[in-house]
C-alpha cells in the first residue's frame, strides 16, 4: 500500500483541478477497453479546463493543452523534461522515441541527419514511384468495382516506401505481397491496443509498477525481427560494400565509431522505431484524408482545380511542383488536425522547476493531448468543418503557435515530420488529379476497440471516378 500511495499528495499540490485517486490505486479510468479513450479526454479537458492533474497509476501527471505551458515543457525549458514517459526497456533496446537523457540526445544527434534535405533526395524517386504504381494499382482494382476498401493499399504503399527508402527493400505490399514482412510490421502495433481484459490489467500493472518494465524486454517478438533484420541488412551491405546513403547506411556509419552512451545492439534497433513508426501513422493519415475528401466534394474539387493548375504546362506531380500546392498542404494539415492519428506526445520532468506558477517536481508525467486543442472553438473557430484554408499563408497569423501539434512539439517533435508530409503530398497530388474521391453508404470511419490513439481504422471503403 505504502508503495502505491507513494506520491499521494502532490497532484494536490499543484493547485489545479485533478481527478482523485481510487482507494490505493491512481486516478480512474481502468478499464481502457469499455470507454473511448478520446472522448474521455476531451470530456475531462472541457471538464476540468486546460491544465489539471490525475495519478496515471503511481506516477503524479499533468495534463495541459494551454500553449503556454507546452511552449515552455517542450521548447523554453525543455532541459527539465528531455524525456518521455520511462518505459524503460533494457538499454540495448531502446529507440529514439522512448529513449532519454543523453542516450536520446546522442540517438536524435545521430539519426536527425537522415532528413535533411540532401539526404531526403535520394528518397524522393523511390517515393514517387511507389506512388505511382500505387495509383496505376487503384485504376485497375476500381475497373471492376467502383467502391474498394483502401486500407490495405494506402498500408502497403506506406509499408513500401519506408522499406525503401529506409531499408533498401523492393517490397510490393500495396498488392497484398510480401506478407511476413507486413506481418511483422502491423504485429508490433497491435501489442499496444488495450482491447481485451488482458491487455488492459498489463497496462495497469506497468503504471503502478513502472519499475517492472526496467526488468523485462516489452518489445514483442516481431520487434526483435525488424531488429534482427536491420542487423542482417547491415552486414550485407557491410560484405558486399554496398553504400546507398539511406537510413540503414546512416547506422552503419555509427557503428562503425559507436561512443557511448550508444551501444552497438542500440545502434541495430533503431531500426524496430523507423519501421513501425513510418508506416501505420501515415497510412491512417491518407485514410482520413480520403474520407474527409469524400465527405467534403466542394474542398476537394478545389484541390484537384490547384493541382491542375500547378501543372498546367505538363509539369509532372513530383517533389517539386507539390511546394506550390499550397492548399493541398492546407487539407493535409486540416486531415492531422481533425484526425491525428497519435493524439499525444508525453513528457517526464526530469528537474524539479516552476512552469506557469505551478512547481513541477522531478519525476512528474507530463501529458499533452493535442485532439482536444484541435477541437477547441477557441484555437480553431467551427473546429468540425474541415477548412483547409485555415493553414494558407495569408490564414496561418490566426492560429495560436503550440495549438496544432499533430507531430508534437519542440526539441522532440517528429523526427520525420518532412518525410511523411512530402509522402502524402505526392500520393494525394497523383490520386485527386486520376480520381475523383465519392462518399458511399458503406464509406465510414471505425477505429479499432480500445485504440488509445486514432491509429488505426477498419476498412476504409472509397468510391472512385476516373477523371475524364
Ligand atoms: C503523419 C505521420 C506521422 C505523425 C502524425 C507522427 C507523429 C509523431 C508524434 C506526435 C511524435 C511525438 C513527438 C513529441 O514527443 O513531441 C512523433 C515522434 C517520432 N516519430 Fe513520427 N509521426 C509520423 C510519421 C513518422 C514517420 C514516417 C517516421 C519515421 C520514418 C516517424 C518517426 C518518429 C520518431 C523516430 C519519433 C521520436 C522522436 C524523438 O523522440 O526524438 N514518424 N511522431
């Protein structure tokens, strides 16, 4: 009891509103499975306001979506909270988005370089090819029937393009090949989904004993594949001399003159983070955008309108002309906003401090969801219609800075945020200026049971017309 109820009383200190804690455990909810877990959020943040507390097991948290308090947790004093919540896995397996302290700043020191945007071009062929023959795949699927479930193709082609241009790999998952490697792919993701009773009482477990998790390796046996296999592509390489200037070469380079805090075995599963999170969460993000365009035809056909008109005199749809697609940007940015697929980013406070009057001491989770600023009508006025004009040039002074932050924020905001917009800006670009996105009865959005993101949906059923 004495170690559960451990830190009882400082959530109360904080002075903000909290959700009290139950009996010996932390704050309520338990039971992931039986709720949706945004709704609850957004609930609890209209509720309780922008900034109040709960115990997330043991573990005192604050919750904020004040852009206030996130600018300085995520930029201005950012050196109190370099790190995110300690799911702590055994050194040798640790990834850049779960690591800490030195080790996090040596790993992002490390893999930053791979997008910037010299290293970007060489993605960007790959990429539009992979886009291409995607859509040319499409064409041929809706020649039977007008009305396919895009999922496991917008999938396949994100699954495609991170095999490439991070690993080196000619994979055609977008036609349903190359399943085991898929397969290992989606398995790790489905570990972390609270769906059944089981899952759900390890969650619990883990956050009133986070300590368990610096004893065991909670990666699942598919991560270690995806490790094993970045090891195996390596010596590869390594044998034949082979040098594409890729992600896989990038860790190569560092293995070579590995320094701690970085260990060789680290070094291999970086590999684990790249693969599953490059995939899921841009595939999530062209399904919402699909089904957002389907359901708002007029914002669409101006979409399509500016892409003609970029390329107009035959300039193809490349990594180029999709920079003056100004408002295609804008409806990517309005999909991530109504429909971010990872709604929040977390950190630790690893210094006691002072943000916004309140003192934070060391160890205190710091929670920022970013669906219930999204939805805010006073960040973003008419929050539910989808408005890709907010985000143009002559529009962006009206949103606050830290208010939209679908790729997180500051030092640790999303190491390929350029990468997964230049995806989904060349796949969008060619598919509108092919087809026209309809609505169907059968065209809805359904997230998976106990998906604690808004990662994941089931079947996302489009109807497609060819453009004349
Ligand atoms: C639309 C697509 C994507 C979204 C919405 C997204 C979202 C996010 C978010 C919210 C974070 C947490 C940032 C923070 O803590 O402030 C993050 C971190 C990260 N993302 Fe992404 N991501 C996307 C695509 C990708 C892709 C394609 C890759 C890899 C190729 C990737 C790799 C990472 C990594 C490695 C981190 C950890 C960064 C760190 O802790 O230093 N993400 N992402």
């Amino acid at each position: 009891c004495l170690y559960l109820t451990q830190h009882r009383g400082v959530v109360e200190s904080f002075g903000i509103p909290y959700i009290k804690p139950f009996l010996i455990f932390g704050s309520p909810p338990f039971a992931f499975h039986k709720i949706n877990y945004q709704d609850w959020m957004i609930g609890q943040c209209k509720k309780l306001g922008r900034t109040w507390g709960r115990y997330d097991g043991i573990n005192p948290t604050i919750v904020s979506i004040d852009p206030e308090f996130i600018k300085q947790v995520t930029v201005k004093q950012f050196d109190s909270f370099t790190d995110t919540f300690d799911f702590h896995t055994p050194d040798d397996s640790t990834t850049l988005d779960i690591s800490q302290g030195d080790t996090w700043r040596a790993l992002r020191k490390m893999l930053s370089p791979t997008f910037t945007t010299g290293k970007m071009k060489s993605m960007l062929e790959p990429m539009e090819a992979i886009a291409e023959r995607t859509v040319d795949y499409i064409e041929e699927k809706v020649k039977n029937n007008s009305t396919i479930d895009v999922k496991p193709i917008l999938q396949g082609f994100t699954l495609d393009t991170i095999a490439k241009c991070a690993f080196g790999l000619e994979t055609k998952a977008y036609k349903g090949e190359d399943d085991q490697f898929a397969k290992t792919a989606y398995d790790v993701f489905n570990q972390f989904r609270a769906d059944t009773w089981t899952n759900v009482l390890f969650f619990n477990i883990v956050s009133h004993f986070p300590v368990i998790s610096r004893f065991f390796n909670l990666w699942p046996e598919s991560a270690m594949k995806i490790r094993e296999m970045t090891t195996q592509i390596m010596n590869e390489r390594d044998k034949n001399n082979v040098e594409v200037g890729d992600f896989i070469d990038r860790l190569r380079e560092h293995k070579a003159n590995v320094e701690p805090p970085v260990t060789p075995p680290m070094i291999d599963a970086q590999g684990i983070v790249f693969l599953t999170a490059g995939f899921e969460t841009t595939a999530t993000t062209l399904g919402h955008m699909c089904y957002l365009l389907a359901k708002n035809p007029d914002a669409q056909e101006a979409l399509y309108e500016e892409i003609m008109r970029v390329c107009d005199s035959s300039a193809k749809i490349d990594h180029e002309t999709i920079k003056d697609m100004h408002l295609l940007e804008g409806a990517f940015n309005e999909t991530l906003r109504i429909r971010p697929p990872v709604t929040e980013h977390d950190r630790l406070c690893t210094k006691d401090c002072v943000v916004e009057g309140i003192k934070i001491p060391k160890g205190t989770r710091i929670q920022l969801p970013n669906l219930p600023a999204h939805i805010d009508e006073e960040f973003f006025p008419d929050p539910f219609a989808f408005k890709p004009e907010r985000f143009l040039k002559e529009n962006a002074h009206q949103i606050t800075p830290f208010t939209w932050r679908p790729f997180g924020s500051g030092n640790r905001v999303c190491i390929a945020q350029r990468f997964a917009t230049t995806e989904v800006l060349i796949f969008m670009a060619k598919l509108l200026s092919r087809f026209r996105i309809l609505d169907s009865p059968s065209t809805k959005l359904n997230y998976f049971r106990g998906d604690l993101f808004l990662l994941s949906h089931s079947e996302m059923n489009i109807k497609f017309e060819l453009r004349a």
